[in-house]
C-alpha cells in the first residue's frame, strides 16, 4: 500500500497561496458566527477540500514512483514493472517506490 499525506496545519501557507485565502485559520475557526457570511465559508471550505484531495493524489503518485539512484530519474509504476533497470541510464540499483508513505510536499507537484 502507498499512502499520499496531506495535513492541513502542515500545508496551510500552500492552501493559502493557492487559493488566495488571506488566513486558512479563519475558514477553519469561526468564532464570530453571527457577523459570519456561512455560504461563502462553506464554498472555501469546499475548495480546501478539493485542493486537499488534489494535493494527496500528487503525494501518492510520488509515492507510487521509482527512483533510480544512480541518475536520480524517477518513473512511473506501469515501467517499473516492465523492468528492473532504470529506462533513463541502465542502472539496477532503484529505490522502489511502493510501500511507501510520502507527504505532500510542494516541490513535488506537477504544476510547478
Ligand atoms: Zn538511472
């Protein structure tokens, strides 16, 4: 089994940049609830979770990768399968990439 982890205290400052919200905290803790605008912390907290969801399946696509450690290249399960040397350099020696927890991390996504 592979796990993607994503912890929203651990990745507010990415929520934040990526959906523009000024303070993850004030979605998350409402403490004014009466001058509170309900629908719109209910459609941010609908666009937090479906960011949360995108960001666990970048950290589980990392984890289901390989890495050669020779040259460092990193490959998807269907081609680990097929061979047991790196596609890129020929090398035998990889870090398998199944069972595996990996954490989201910014640097690991796609996008960027
Ligand atoms: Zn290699």
């Amino acid at each position: 089994m592979s796990f993607g982890v994503v912890s929203l205290k651990d990745h507010a400052e990415y929520i934040e940049k990526k959906l523009n919200l000024p303070r993850l905290r004030a979605v998350c803790e409402i403490k004014d609830g009466k001058n509170s605008d309900w629908s719109v912390i209910k459609e941010r907290k609908q666009e937090i979770g479906g960011l949360l969801l995108k960001m666990a399946d970048t950290a589980l696509y990392r984890a289901k990768t390989t890495c050669c450690i020779a040259c460092n290249y990193t490959f998807g399960e269907k081609e680990s399968f097929k061979t047991d040397k790196c596609p890129r350099c020929g090398n035998g020696n990889l870090l398998r990439g199944r069972d595996k927890i990996m954490v989201f991390s910014e640097n690991s996504s796609p996008e960027t």
